[in-house]
C-alpha cells in the first residue's frame, strides 16, 4: 500500500499499552481541532507494511504515545520507518507515558531534540494548544519555566517560529 502524496494532519503511533491515551488524544483533538484529518497506527496490530505506507504521507504533525513496552518491543525494520516518519523533529510530539524521560528514546532515534512533549497530568489545553500550533504554523516549539517560589505561578513562554 502506497500514500504517495497523501497529506493527513496528524498520526498519532502506538503500542497496546498506549491505546487509552492514544483513543483519549484522538477524541480530544477531533472535538476540539477543526476538521482535522487524523490516522491512528498500533504499532503491534498494524502491519509493518501500514508503517512503510507511512513514510510516503505527508503528516504535519506526529505524535508519539511513548511507554516502556513500546521502547522494548520495536523491530529494527519498525526503528528504520519510524525514524523516517519522525522528522523534521519539530513536528513531533511525544506522550510520556510511564517513561521517566526521553533518553532510551532518542537513543534508538537518531533525531534532534526538537520534539515537543507531553506529559500525563498536563491541562489537555496544553495538548490542544501545541496540536493546533504545528497544524497551523508547521512549527511550535513550547517552552515552560516554573518558577520556585510556590506563590508565585507558572510562566509560560510559547515561541512560534
């Protein structure tokens, strides 16, 4: 199967253990995101073949439902697509799901360290904001500082490029 020239706005790639946050994402974006086109890819059911059909679309943004068994279980031909459909980076996003931080991830991911991230108990209008970000523009990159005094709030700075 082929996609040649097929532009969807997002996929969001995954592994069963991700499945609730990957159908959570899908139902909060299409409710919330107008007209968005969106594949969904279980990286264990869908054949690799889906994948490959992937690396020929065209997807505006990319967003990555990282648990510990997605970073155990890849095939090397799985790594190979994926780094494919992972760039430019800055069109990334990755769910932290159970995963303390990102260096098994980029380690088996030769890219920048552009990526947006996402993590678990964020206001889902940060996953909105972002989403919507590098839809429209093609680039978002999110920035955040806390500052750590508790009475003062967070400062957020959102640059877009």
């Amino acid at each position: 199967m082929e996609l040649t020239g097929y532009t969807k706005d997002l996929v969001i790639l995954y592994e069963d253990n991700g499945n609730e946050w990957a159908m959570y994402m899908k139902d909060l974006l299409t409710l919330n995101v107008q007209s968005i086109g969106l594949i969904l890819h279980n990286l264990n059911s869908d054949s690799d073949e889906m994948l490959e059909a992937l690396t020929f679309a065209s997807h505006q943004c990319k967003l990555v439902v990282l648990t510990n068994v997605l970073l155990t279980s890849l095939t090397e031909k799985q790594i190979t697509l994926l780094t494919q459909i992972l760039q430019p980076s800055y069109h990334v996003v990755i769910l932290l799901c159970g995963v303390p931080s990102l260096d098994g991830f980029y380690e088996m991911f030769p890219l920048t360290r552009g990526s947006n991230i996402f993590f678990t108990d964020q206001d889902p209008e940060h996953y909105l904001t972002v989403v919507s970000g590098i839809l429209s523009d093609g680039i978002f990159v999110f920035y955040s500082y806390t500052f750590p005094l508790a009475h003062l709030s967070p400062l957020y700075i959102t640059i877009k490029i």
